[in-house]
C-alpha cells in the first residue's frame, strides 16, 4: 500500500509534468517528456475532465513519437468520448500497422462500432482476434464479446461467451459473477450446473463456483442440494454474505424456519444488520406462529428503514392473526401514512373494524380501497362484505350488480347474492341464484358459507348444496 510520503512524492512529479507540458505548450523551455511522462499527462486531463488538453497532451505526444501505438490509443479514446467515431477509426487503422498486438485496439474498435450500433461488425472483429491471443488478453476479449451481446439483447449468447470464459480460464471472477445471473436469466441452470461441477472437480476451494452450482440448483428448485452447495461456499469463506442469504431462502422455501432463522443470524454476524435480514427472520418466526419474536425483528427492520410502510404493516398483520384489533390498527394506520395509495392497507384496516363491529369506520376504508383499485376483485368482494355485515342488504345487492358489470359475472359475486337475497326474504330467488352457481363452480360454495354460517339452517339451501355433491 502507497504511504502518505510516497503519494506526495508521485503528486509533486505529477504536478512537475503538467508545469513542463503547460512550458511546452506556450514556447517556454522545459525538461524532456518521455512517453511514459505524456502518458501521466493526457490521463491527468482526462481525469480532471480537460478534454481539449488531454487531446492536445496526444497531439504532442505522437508528434514526439510518431511511431508510438499507445500515444495513438490514447488519442482515439478521447475522440470517442468527444462521438468522433470516424476519426477515432482512422487512427486505430494506423494504430494497428504499428502494433496489432494490443488488444485495447479491438476493445476502442468495438466501443466504437457498438456506439454506431453495428454490433454484427463487433463481434465480427472479436471473433476474428481471440484466437490470435492468449491467456489474460483471450478472456478480455471474451469478456467484451459478451458485453457486445447484452447491448446487441443476445442474451443466450451472453451465457455461451462466459462459458467459454470459464471453460478457458475457471478461477475468472469476473466470468464467475457475471454467469450466476445469466444461468437463471436465460433458463440454463442445467448447463451451469455441469459447468461449475466440472469447475469444482479441478478447484474445490473455489467459493464462487459452489455459489454458482448451489443458485442453479436454487433455480431448479432442488434446494437441498443448493442447500449443501452453499454450505461449501460458506465453509471456503465464512464471510459469503450473499451464500447465506440464498440458504436461507433456500430452507424457507422448504419451510425449515428454524434452519432458516439460524443462517441468517450468522449472515448478521458477518455483516452489517439490514432490514431485509431482519425481515426475513420475522417472516420466519411468523410462519411459526411466533408472532412477538416476529415483531421484535419487524421492529429492528424498521428502525433501520422507518419509511418502510411494509414492515409496519407485517407487524400489524401479525395482531391481526392474533385477533388483536386494536394494536393491529394502530400500526397499520403507520403503514398507510407512509403510504397512503396501499388497496392492501385499506383492505386490512377494514377488517380490523369489521371484526370489532365498528362497521361505518370499515365501510369508509372498504369505500377507499374501490376508489384507488376500481377494478380489484378482491376490494370488490370485501366491500360487498362488508355491506352485508352492516346490515345494508340493498345496496350490497346494488353493488353486487355494480361488481358484476365492472369485472364480470364470476361466481363468487352470485354466492355473495344469495345471502343478501336470503337476508332479503327473497328465498325463491335465492335458490335459483344458488342453483346458477353451483353449476359453475360448486367448490366456491365455503364462500356462501364463510359470509353466512347460520344459511345451513335453510332446509332448502342445504339440500340443493347436497344435490350438486352427489353430483361430483
């Protein structure tokens, strides 16, 4: 690592050079520029964003080294920054004759026609030249044959590239991130497995490749054995964050909470807390019933995002599944002030009230949640509910024929009609709606049953729901 003395030394000559080009420029005497020295020089400009120096820094320099590729490169990537492809190409062409053996000349090419879209003309050119080089400078040039693919939207071909990357040189991490993505975007987890196997066999302390075999496996939903792969990433290097996010992705989806909660407490040992890994063990301790220790974590997620409306409302959600009303509103009236456009929020807030038979407060929230989503059945369903619930058996039958009109004649929406018709004293009319809907869909039956438990004291309804059973 460069000392503090060491870096003001490598200012104060950086500082010497700019002076002594700054005297060339104007016609006053000046030390000897060396190549390397008009190097330091054109890449100072450029850094600090002197574009016209950096060019005339490149002038001088092929003018002082007419037969210097590299003074010729430097130039080229100027003018390609200033869209000057056609000049740029020109000294390429002569950049080439002097030495056609650096490959920054087919990487500025290729930059070049990507910029013109000519994408065939890139991988053309790339093509052409990889077989030409070895070691490092193939896979560079592999690598940006593969990044001529993404923009060119030839993603299967993108895949293929870091194969033969990998199939070449297996340690490349750059290769090794970048193929984890393109496996599970392009669907070849198959593929990828057989790659990183074979990787392994020769290199089995290559922490990258067991992620990659263990993702793969993920994307094949054959978790266990993603499972066991990332317990290797993780013995190579106890530190892979990303090995025990997706291991315990991996064991939740095999419902193995516990397991799940286990790995994550190690990712917080081994990197800094997030409200997603707090999150994450929340939604396993929800899933196992163990809903204070879910909100301890909730909470701990939203200390560190107070913005987050979702955590506040997953820890209402899990009051909600207590049947704790009361402390279930209050945090999801957080949720919607942070984000007040939430169908989900209003809907959930609703069935607070609906549950403690506060049924105007519900009805205003069940109201809003149709206002913002028009077309959501579900809102629609709650609303119509909620109207039944109240008592107001009209205009839950009005918007049952509203529901209908605006998203369809679906079953449901008959099924909620018959206990609004029953509740009515419409019985004839009720039976006839009933006898419609189980011809549908005879299953969604528990939705009538669910609104109006006491409908199976109706002789005449039980026994026409036991007729369209025997049917089955």
């Amino acid at each position: 690592m460069m000392n503090e003395n060491q870096f003001s030394e490598e200012f104060d000559e950086l500082k010497d050079l700019i002076q002594q080009f700054e005297n060339m420029k104007a016609g006053r005497s000046h030390s000897f520029l060396d190549e390397d020295s008009f190097e330091l020089i054109i890449d100072y400009y450029e850094d600090h964003e002197q574009f016209s120096n950096a060019i005339l820094a490149a002038e001088y320099g092929i003018e002082h080294y007419p037969y210097s590729a590299t003074m010729l490169l430097k130039k080229a990537n100027l003018l390609i920054e200033s869209k000057k492809y056609r000049e740029a190409l020109d000294l390429l062409d002569k950049a080439a004759l002097l030495d056609a053996r650096d490959i920054n000349l087919y990487i500025l090419q290729t930059d070049i026609f990507l910029a013109l879209n000519q994408h065939e003309k890139a991988v053309k050119l790339l093509e052409t030249q990889i077989g030409q080089f070895e070691g490092e400078d193939r896979t560079d040039l592999l690598l940006e044959l593969a990044d001529v693919y993404d923009d060119w939207e030839e993603f299967d071909q993108v895949f293929d590239c870091l194969y033969r990357v990998l199939e070449y040189d297996p340690a490349n991490e750059e290769a090794l991130h970048k193929i984890c993505f393109w496996a599970e975007f392009t669907g070849r987890a198959e593929e990828s497995i057989r790659l990183h196997t074979k990787i392994i066999d020769g290199d089995p302390y290559n922490e990258l490749a067991w992620f990659n075999l263990a993702t793969a496996y993920q994307g094949l939903k054959l978790f266990e054995k993603a499972i066991d792969a990332y317990q290797y990433a993780v013995a190579i290097n106890e530190k892979f964050e990303y090995a025990y996010r997706n291991m315990a992705d991996a064991y939740m989806r095999l419902r193995k909470y516990p397991e799940a909660i286990e790995v994550l407490q190690r990712h917080l040992e081994v990197a800094k807390p997030e409200d997603v890994i707090y999150e994450a063990i929340g939604h396993c301790f929800e899933k196992q019933k163990k809903y204070d220790q879910a909100r301890y974590y909730f909470r701990k997620a939203y200390h560190l995002s107070p913005s987050d409306d979702r955590l506040y409302y997953r820890s209402g959600h899990t009051y909600m599944l207590e049947g704790n009303w009361q402390q279930a509103i209050k945090h999801l009236m957080t949720a919607i002030r942070l984000n007040a456009h939430s169908v989900e929020y209003n809907l959930a807030i609703a069935e607070c009230y609906l549950r403690m038979e506060q049924y105007k407060e519900a009805l205003i929230y069940l109201m809003e949640a149709i206002r913002l989503r028009p077309s959501s059945m579900r809102a629609r369903i709650s609303f119509i509910r909620g109207l039944f619930l109240a008592g107001f058996y009209d205009e839950a039958q009005t918007q049952v024929m509203v529901a209908m009109k605006e998203i369809g004649e679906k079953t449901v929406f008959r099924y909620y009609h018959v206990a609004i018709l029953l509740a009515l004293g419409k019985s004839k009319e009720a039976l006839l709606e009933l006898e419609t809907a189980l011809r549908e869909a005879p299953q969604q039956v528990k939705k009538l049953i669910e609104l109006q438990p006491s409908i199976l004291q109706h002789s005449a309804v039980v026994d026409l729901i036991a007729r369209y059973r025997r049917r089955k």
